[in-house]
C-alpha cells in the first residue's frame, strides 16, 4: 500500500486557506495503535483531531497541547513498541514546530491522505534485466510503492531539479511566518532559513525519494548524494541537547552505511553522550565504539534487551555486542536477525523494505573496529539487504559538493557541504 500522510489546512482571519503536507508518516501508518495507548494512559485520542468536517476548524493551541501530550507520553513509554513511539514522537514534535511558526490567531484542519494506486497498464514486453535495475526480486507491496512514488511530481526530480524547484517557490508566506519569531532579522535571512528548510525536506524525504529512484533506475552515484543529504541535513538540524533516540537512525547509521567521515565527527562533537534510558542501547552503543569508550563499551557487553524490543532492534544490539566482544560469528548472527525483523515489521514504508541502511551500517561499523569481524556475513543476498550498493559504496567517497546545488545562491547550500552554521539558522542570532 502507499504511504498515507497528514496535511495541514491553516486559515488566517480573511485570507484564504493554505494547505502544506505535515508527515507524520509513522502515526498516520499506526494511528489506531497510538490511540490505544493515549486512551488507556487517560490522554486524548488524535483520530478526532484528523476526523474533523470541512466547516469546523480547530484552534491551534488546542492541537499543539495534544501534540506535546503524546509526544511527552511516547517519550516515556514503557510499554508498546519503543521503536516507534520514538518515531512518532519525533514526527510530533516537527509538527508542533511547523504549527508553531503559523501566525497567531490561525484556525487549522488536519486531514489524512492516502494515495490510491491507479491499475497500470499492461506492460509490453521487456527483458527482464530492464524491468528490475535492482537486480533482485522486490516484494510485490514494495514494486508497487515505488511505481506510485515514481508517479509523483517530486520524486522524479534529480538532485539539481529538487533544489531549483524550491527556490523558485513562493517564499512570501513562509516569510512572513518566520518575522514573527525573529522580527529583528533582515529580509534575506528569513528568505535564507525558509529556503533552507525547504530543502531539507526533513521526515526522511531524501531517503524515501532516493531510495524509488534506485529502485527504478539503478542509479548508485544520485542515490548516494541523496543519502548524504539526508545525512547533511540531520545534523544541521541537530538540536544541541536532543534526549530522543531518532539521531541515531536518521543521522549517524546513514552517515556510516555511505562512510560520510565529517557528519559522523561533527554529529560526535555536538551529540549528547551518553543518554540517560533502556532505550538507549544502540544509540549508546554506536556512540561508545566509535568513541572507543572502555566503560560504555563495558556496558554495551552486559546490556540486556526488554521483552518489548523489535526483533530488528534486536538485532542491532546483539550485532553491537557482537563487536564489542570481537566476535565475526555473533555480528553476523545480529545483522541477520535486524534484516529478518526488518522484513517482517507492519509499521515500516514497503519503499523503506528494500533497503536497510541499518544493516549496512552495522557492517561498516564493525569493518571500522576490525574487518576481520565482518568475515561470517553473506554479503551476497537480497532485499532488505542491498548486494549492488555495499559492493558501489566499498569504493565510494563522499563527493556532496556546491556545484551540485546548480542555481542556488552558495550561501544557501554551502552549510550542506561545510556544516558551519549560518547565521538565519541559529536562533540566537
């Protein structure tokens, strides 16, 4: 099935109504479970909040305060799947943000959308070679997710075409927003941050549009910008003092599947370690091998997983100790059971399935420690595992340049490159 997403329709005073895509991919996908847990925890359910008829508009305080609610008990959860409550915690409170920033006195609507398939006409003939450039079998949920994502306006963009599409965007709004927060910036700074923003494309964009187009034409050198950028852009948005686990997924396991050396130092330098939780493990884990830590490598070796944990977090934890302990055969029994879990899991995107960054990463992590480590796993193999790109990125350096950024005015995309913050994204400035 397609991704269903949530979209925001914001009104203020007379002017007409603006619509933007909100994400919130991981709770649109699993609403009926959050609610579940909201409701037995004595909190207000969200599917009302996404229910509501094309007359009544929600204030939007009211919406934030339930946002920040759920957000706040997923944080603290301690029964249900940790794993994706981080998720959606995450999700909510990039939400919360982009509600934040609507003027005051907005009226809002949330709406849930999910894409339909349209039946696609009888293919003619191919050679089969042409018709998968993966060169291995998809599951079918999968095929079909990327066909419809292909489909869409800004998935066919290349790198350069996404950029350009956005600053030619009108910005008017998306400024106005922002004087509201930051009255004593100047016009070109506010342009700057909202630009930026929207070419950041958080909530995974980059991943999930690079990851169809692999998918459709086989192109491993754009796929590894997109996944850089998707690196690039996480650590710039990197909040100095973040007590969620998300990071680790969205910035320091990609940066490692694709051997991104500078976000991964400049991700060391800001990240807060380590972090207080259970939950923590991998996180922490990753973190104290690459630290080369002795006492948070101690205690990666004696961690113990709960119950509740997915079978591919699972996975990681057993492949992280598995390296701790300087054992090829217990890192490749971890990587396997993450890519069987990974597999089988309901809540993640069927466009995601075909590829775990994850299980590169632990790969490469453990290639960093010693090489010898990897020698027990078949790198030789299929979907969720991806034999094309660990053989192209074994070789592959990090090659993200201005240059790539075609049209757009260097101060604007340098901070991709660079990672120096400008002065339009820091907010005491």
């Amino acid at each position: 099935m397609p991704m269903g997403y949530a979209q925001l329709i914001s009104r203020n005073g007379t002017s007409e109504p603006t619509t933007v895509p909100l994400g919130l991919f991981s709770l649109v996908a699993n609403l009926s479970y959050v609610d579940r847990y909201l409701k037995k925890a004595g909190l207000d359910e969200m599917r009302p909040f996404f229910e509501s008829d094309d007359e009544t508009w929600l204030r939007l305080a009211d919406v934030v305060k339930v946002f920040e609610s759920a957000r706040t008990f997923l944080t603290n959860a301690s029964e249900g799947d940790g794993h994706l409550w981080e998720a959606v915690a995450e999700q909510l409170d990039d939400a919360s943000d982009i509600l934040r920033a609507l003027p005051k006195g907005s009226v809002i609507r949330l709406e849930i959308i999910t894409p339909k398939l349209r039946k696609p006409a009888k293919p003619k003939p191919a050679p089969a070679a042409a018709s998968n450039p993966l060169s291995m079998k998809l599951p079918k949920q999968s095929a079909s997710a990327v066909v419809e994502a292909m489909s869409r306006e800004e998935t066919k963009l290349s790198f350069e075409g996404f950029v350009a599409h956005w600053l030619q965007y009108d910005a008017r709004q998306g400024i106005a927003n922002w004087r509201e927060r930051h009255p004593t910036w100047p016009e070109k700074w506010l342009e700057r941050r909202y630009r930026f923003l929207l070419i950041c494309d958080p909530l995974n964009g980059w991943y999930l549009r690079g990851i169809a187009r692999r998918a459709a034409t086989g192109d491993l050198d754009e796929f590894g910008l997109f996944i850089q950028m998707q690196v690039r852009q996480a650590v710039m948005l990197q909040p100095a003092a973040d007590n969620s686990a998300t990071d680790v997924n969205e910035l320091l396991l990609p940066a490692l599947a694709i051997g991104d050396q500078p976000a991964i130092e400049r991700h060391l330098a800001k990240a807060t370690f380590p972090k207080p939780g259970a939950h923590m493990v991998v996180y922490n884990g990753v973190q104290a091998l690459l630290r080369d830590d002795p006492a948070e490598i101690d205690r990666l070796r004696k961690a113990k997983v709960p119950k509740s944990t997915s079978a591919r977090t699972k996975g990681l934890v057993h492949c992280l100790q598995g390296i701790a302990a300087g054992d090829a055969s217990r890192v490749a029994a971890g990587i396997e059971e993450h890519l069987n879990g990974f597999y089988k899991a309901f809540c993640i995107d069927p466009i995601e399935k075909i590829l775990s960054l994850d299980a590169h990463a632990m790969f490469r992590l453990a290639e960093r420690i010693d090489p010898k480590l990897t020698l027990e796993f078949n790198t030789d193999r299929d979907v969720p595992w991806d034999r094309e790109f660990h053989a192209w990125s074994t070789d592959w350096l990090p090659t993200l340049a201005v240059d790539h950024f075609g049209d757009c005015p260097e101060d604007l995309c340098a901070p991709f490159v660079t990672l120096e913050i400008p002065p339009w994204l820091d907010d005491k400035g």
